[in-house]
C-alpha cells in the first residue's frame, strides 16, 4: 500500500485499518514481544513512519488492534442476528456466524491466548502486567450482557440463567469453539456452536426443560 509519485495518498481511516490488520497477523504468527513495528510496516506495505503518524508506539498499536478486533466481534454478532425471528433461531445464526470467523480469522485468537497468558502470569504477583485485555474484555463482556437481556425481551424468551451469566458463558464456549477448530477442525461441524447456543436458550430456567416444566412431568393437557 505504499504510495508513489502520481499515486493518490490513501485516507488516514484506510492506512490505520491496513496498519490494524498487519499489525494482527504479525502479532499472530511472531507474537507480541518478538514481533517488530518493521515488520508490522512491511507487512502492511508502508513505512515505519505510518506506524507512528497513527500510534504513540507499539503498546499503542496493541492496545487497538485489540479494540479494533472486539468492536469487529460485537458488530459481527449484532449483525447476525438483526434478521431476527426466534431466540433459538437467534442463537443459531450468532453460532454459526462465529464459527466462520473463527476460520477466517484465526490470528485474532491467537492475539487474545497471548495476552490472556501475560494476564494470568502476572495475577499471582498480585500485579498485572498489562490490563489491556482486562479493560476491553469487561467492556465487551457488558455489550454481550445487554444484548442478551435485549434479544430475551424481544422475543419474549425465558433465559435458563441471568443475561450476564449467560454472557459469560458465550465468551468461554466462543474460545473454546475457536481452540478446537484450530487444532482439530475436521472434527467440528460448521452449525456444531450454533446448535450448542440454540440448546441453551431453548432451555427454560434452571432445573426446567424447554417447556419449562420439572425434568420428569408431563405438560399440561388441554
């Protein structure tokens, strides 16, 4: 992507996305320490300049390559779902949009295992290294919580345990889903995470079926 004489300079908004992308696939296939913002440049087809005409320095860049990829996550979810229909049909579709992500994009969870590491390594010292993750995943995990509530309401479904329970819920089984079809991906249906979603919101309150009734008893005759 870089310009030369008689080339049209490229809008800012484009040179940060190219920059955000590299900088992922970079981190991904390197990691974050070893990787260099030269090779994020090279990467992206533009200078070292452009790095810092964007970003105060490579914590920066990370910071919001790991922003960039939640808000993307969020938008992609919204999107999923905004065809509407049932709150199992609404899982369903949010299931397997994932899923194509996760196959589409597997540097970005290999970004989060990273500072998912660094987390976790640094809790037992009683200070965190670097609460980038942190930060952006309490944000992320509140959006998923309110759209939950959101979708429950608007179809009038009844939840087998509170949106923010469920929400963490959601965030565990996407890491694992993703984990699995990295490894072993032969071995995960393309509708496997989407039929896993369906079947927990078609379940009533805890200790109910789908019907909402006590395992064992028969529903009600007309």
């Amino acid at each position: 992507m870089s310009t030369t004489p008689g080339r049209r300079r490229p809008p800012r908004a484009e040179v940060r996305r190219t920059l955000l992308e590299a900088a992922a696939r970079v981190f991904a296939r390197a990691g974050i320490d070893a990787a260099s913002l030269e090779e994020v440049a090279a990467e992206a087809g533009l200078t070292k300049g452009a790095i810092y005409s964007n970003f105060a320095g490579k914590d920066d860049l990370v910071e919001a390559v790991v922003a960039e990829n939640l808000r993307s996550d969020v938008d992609l979810g919204l999107a999923a779902v905004e065809a509407g229909g049932s709150m199992v049909e609404r899982a369903q579709a949010l299931g397997d949009e994932l899923t194509r992500s996760f196959v589409r994009q597997p540097e970005r969870h290999m970004l989060f295992l990273e500072l998912w590491q660094r987390e976790v390594r640094a809790a037992p010292g009683g200070q965190v290294r670097d609460d980038t993750l942190m930060t952006h995943r309490r944000d992320l995990h509140d959006t998923v919580t309110a759209a939950i509530a959101e979708h429950a309401a608007d179809t009038g479904a009844v939840l087998p345990m509170p949106p923010e329970q469920l929400a963490t819920v959601l965030l565990a089984l996407s890491h694992g889903f993703a984990i699995e079809l990295q490894l072993d991906g032969d071995r995960v249906p393309d509708d496997l995470f989407g039929q896993v979603l369906a079947l927990l919101v078609r379940q009533g309150p805890t200790g109910t079926g789908a019907a909402g009734l006590t395992p064992g008893t028969a529903p009600p005759t007309r």
